[in-house]
C-alpha cells in the first residue's frame, strides 16, 4: 500500500491517514461502536448519534457511519491508526435483540443497553438492547403490577370524591 516511500518528513503525514491490517482485522462490522463527540463540531446531537457502525473496504480502508442514518451520507470518520482505539465496542448486533420501550422497566439495570441506533438518535425510543437469552425480572413485573393497581386505586377514589362532591351540588 505504502510502496515507494522513502525516510524524508512527508512520508510522515502520509502515514498519520493510514491504518494498518492488525487494526483492520480487528474492526467487526457485526460490532456497534461508540464515541464521545467532537464538541467543535456543529450540534454534536443533530443528525449524528456517535454510535457508529464499521464499513471495511477491500483496499484496507474503514469508515465509522453514525447509525443515524446508517449510510456513507451520515456522519462518517475515516478510521486510521491514530484513532481507532477512539471507538468503543458497545455490543455485537448477533448477541442482542431491541426490546419495546414499555417493557424496559422489567429488566435489571445491569442487563440494558442504552443507545441511539436509528434516526430517531435519543428522542424518538427504541433505545434499549438486551444480551439474548435475559429473563425479565420476576420483582420488577410484580412491582410494575402492583404500581398499576395502586395508580387505578387512586384514579378510582378521585373518581369516588368527585362524583360524591357533584352529588353534593344536587
């Protein structure tokens, strides 16, 4: 890739966009990576979740893609020896499953992942992952439960008072 180089100062800052097969081979593109964002850069939320998604090219190129849009046309980064180690694995896309937003509440902390992955970035749900093969939590469904029942207990007696202070009026 580098033939022809000779040992004078420009070679150098050929080399700073280059990234070597060892990093290459490690990048999955099964994997979701993560990154801090470059608070330089315009609104670092807006159209870019900085969970990114590796393409690897066949000329030993690889390119981050923000899973906002999941597309070159994304936010992308050229990834080079001097940043890859940037890129933090969240998870490998074939060891998890998303799961609905209203059953969040019925798995341990400890076994949620919580990332942006679509262009609804952090408003708009589908937020949460789980490892598969995670139970949901038999505590947390009974707690869930129970704080429903108390929630139509108590919309139940207001119901109760303000028919009662209608009937008053009669």
């Amino acid at each position: 890739m580098l033939v022809g180089l000779t040992g004078n100062n420009n070679n150098v800052e050929l080399l700073k966009g280059v990234l070597s097969k060892e990093n290459y081979d490690k990048l999955n593109e099964n994997y979701l990576y993560k990154k801090e964002p470059n608070i330089n850069e315009r609104s670092p939320y807006w159209c870019d979740n900085w969970t990114f998604k590796v393409e690897k090219l066949e000329d030993g190129r690889a390119y981050m893609l923000d899973t906002h849009f999941n597309s070159y046309s994304s936010h992308h980064i050229r990834v080079t020896d001097d940043n890859v180690n940037e890129f933090e694995v969240v998870f490998d896309f074939r060891e998890v499953i998303n799961i609905s937003d209203s059953v969040v509440d019925e798995y341990e902390e400890k076994d949620l992942y919580c990332v942006a992955t679509n262009s609804g970035g952090w408003s708009c749900g589908k937020l949460y992952w789980i490892k598969k093969g995670v139970q949901k939590s038999l505590q947390l469904q009974i707690n869930k439960q129970k704080n429903k029942i108390e929630k139509i207990r108590d919309k139940l007696k207001w119901a109760e008072q303000e028919l009662e202070r209608l009937l008053e009026k009669q």
